[in-house]
C-alpha cells in the first residue's frame, strides 16, 4: 500500500517499512505517529485529503541536519554578516498505511 500524506508544510511519499526525515515532531522516541492528512492512498486521490486513510508510523530519533551558512553581504556599505542554521528533523520508518 502506498500513500501521499503531508506534515510540516510538506508531502512525502510513504509505504511500509519507508525511513523519512520529516520537519521536527512533538513525540518521544520509540512512540508512534499518525498522520492523517492523507492527499493519496493506493491510487485513490482526495478533495483535498482521502477520508478516513492514516499513516502510522515509529519514531526512531530526534536529530540536526548540518550547518548551512547564511551570509549577508550588501556592496560599497562594508555591510557583512554572517549566521549559522541547523534544521532539526525527526526520523521515522512507515508501519501501516490504511
């Protein structure tokens, strides 16, 4: 079974036994997640989600992805600045898709 679902302002595509890096959730590790907004499951698209489809799914680790560098750089100002950014993410493997 396959399925589109959407968290965090984006989509992923998912079936059983899928590892994804999803925008950071509020759940323990080791707990599990229902996604229910469902765009699409099996073949079967939804106006604008599918009624009654869920995605279940474990949560394996909180985490940081690498530092990206943002510079800031305004010519004949001597105007330069520089930041840092981690995105933080949650791994999650896929257990049921209905």
């Amino acid at each position: 079974m396959k399925a589109i679902f959407e968290t965090g302002g984006k989509q992923y595509y998912a079936e059983k036994g899928t590892v994804l890096y999803v925008e950071k959730l509020d759940a323990a590790e080791g707990s599990e997640v229902v996604f229910d907004k469902v765009l699409m499951a099996n073949g079967v698209a939804g106006r604008p989600y599918v009624d009654g489809a869920k995605v279940t799914a474990k949560v394996l680790k909180h985490g940081k992805d690498k530092k990206i560098k943002v510079f800031k750089y305004v010519q004949k100002n001597k105007y330069r600045k520089t930041q840092g950014h981690r995105q933080p993410y949650t791994k999650i493997e896929i257990i049921n898709v209905k």
